[in-house]
C-alpha cells in the first residue's frame, strides 16, 4: 500500500476510527459525502480546513480496505 501520510488512527480521536490528519474527519464521512453525490469541490467548501490531497488519500484508503479480506484457515 501506498504511503498515506494523511490518514490516521488514534484511540482518543474518533474512537480510532481512521481520519484525516488527526482531525475529526473521518475517512468514512468524506467517502459518504462522495457516494450521496457532492463533488470534490463542495467537499472542500463545506470543510475549507481540507485539502484535496486529504480527499483523495481518504478515497485510496477507502478503495485499499475494500479490497481487504480476511481468510479463514481450517486446521488439520
């Protein structure tokens, strides 16, 4: 996996959930705010504390533990 240096997880923030540059940002808000259909931009204006680049990172980490699966081993 790519370094994402803007992604973070840390117990006392957010529950640990992942975020954007220890803020209370989470990864999960901004993907939804893109999959209930506003843009980039209207993201950005909404929260001008944001970059771009935190936008994008957040969808790459998004994208990255979608793709996680866990598997089961069956012992002998």
């Amino acid at each position: 996996m790519e370094h994402l240096n803007r992604i973070s997880q840390q117990p006392d923030i957010m529950g640990g959930k992942a975020c954007i540059r220890g803020m209370r940002v989470t990864v999960s808000m901004v993907v939804g705010q893109i999959g209930s259909g506003h843009s980039v931009e209207e993201i950005l204006t909404d929260y001008p504390y944001l970059e771009r680049e935190d936008i994008m990172q957040a969808l790459r980490y998004a994208a990255w533990r979608a793709e996680e699966r866990e598997v089961m081993l069956t012992g002998a």
